[in-house]
C-alpha cells in the first residue's frame, strides 16, 4: 500500500531492472546506438518513464545521485527513498549519477565529479532526458565500440556540449560518461567517444 504514497516503481522490479541495466550497458558499449528500455516505470510527478527506470536500475543505498531542480521535490525524494534508498546530494560534485529532467539545464561537466587518476570510475555519470533523441543538429561519433563512425542528432543538448565533451575527453582516464533517455530509448557517450560536427 505505502508504494502508492511514493509513485510506482517497476512492476517486475528484478525482471524490469535487469532489462534496464541491459540496456545501458548495451548503450555503453555501443556509443550512439539506441538502446530499447523495456518494463519501464512511471515514476512520479517530473520523473517519469526513462529518467526514473535508469534512476531504479543504477540507484542504492551506496550511490549518491543529484537531481537537477524539476525533479528535486519532496515527492521525487520520497520515491527515491522508497524504492531504491540512494543518498540525494546537493552538488553534482559529490554524486555517481546524476539526473537531468527534461527541460532543465545540463550541468556544466567540469562541475561534476571527475574522478581521480587512481579512481576514474568514481566519476558522474550524468542521465539526461531529451525531447528526442533525433532531429537536432547531426554530431559524429569515433572511438572504442564504433566502427569508423556514428551519427547522433539528438535534441537538447546545449550549444557548447560539443566544446564541454572535448575538453572532458582530454581529461582521461578521467572524465563523465552520458547516458540521453527519450522515447523509450537510451543512447551512450561514454568518456572514450570523440564527437565532433557532421
């Protein structure tokens, strides 16, 4: 009964998770490729369908997340701690994923946590929801998991994203990697992936 306080989760959490989590790690592996989330939730209020399935899927007792302020309500904060129990912190700096809802700004990517040259995966990972994932301005992808090249058009994402991820790819071993949630679907960037203009 209490669930229904807290917005609805998975409806086959262990099924529903395991697919999500599947689905990032495709999307991971195969930057620019979109990946279909399946079993999704509907959240609660601002977090809904792809952006509250990644958060249950990636988010635990152990795992800070910061939430961008459409979705950091006390309605979000109860579903978060009902259903998955993660830490909510206040600086992006301090998080290992970060959630971005649709219509709010993306998180300068120096202000997240890099992660250190002894630990680089202890950096953000930032979870962004989109319009869509197609028809805005074409970026092409290179890199580990493309072979030669890999077209992106997604909407949103904003005007410097280009010169940020460039200046965050240089940065590794360090560096955010960058999962974009929309229609259903999930899409990859890893810190290892060169973007530039089509």
């Amino acid at each position: 009964m209490l669930s229904h306080d807290f917005g609805a989760g998975f409806a086959d959490p262990v099924r529903d998770a395991q697919g999500v989590f599947r689905a990032v790690l495709d999307a991971l592996s195969h930057p620019g490729v979109a990946q279909k989330l399946t079993g999704m939730s509907d959240g609660v209020g601002n977090l809904k369908g792809e952006l509250a399935s990644t958060l249950l899927t990636l988010g635990d007792h152990d795992t800070a997340i910061w939430l961008s302020p459409r979705v950091d309500t006390a309605a979000v904060k109860g579903f978060v701690g009902f259903h998955s129990g993660a830490p909510v912190v206040s600086d992006v700096a301090k998080a290992v994923f970060a959630f971005v809802a649709l219509g709010d700004a993306l998180p300068n990517l120096a202000d997240c946590n890099l992660g250190s040259q002894e630990y680089p995966d202890r950096s953000t990972t930032l979870v962004v929801e989109l319009p869509a994932l197609s028809g805005g301005p074409a970026l092409v992808l290179r890199g580990p998991g493309i072979r030669d090249t890999q077209e992106i058009s997604p909407v949103g994402l904003p005007g410097d994203f280009v010169s940020q991820w460039s200046e965050n790819r240089e940065l590794f071993p360090r560096g955010v990697d960058l999962l974009l949630v929309a229609d259903g679907q999930v899409v990859g960037l890893p810190r290892t992936t060169r973007i530039g203009d089509a």
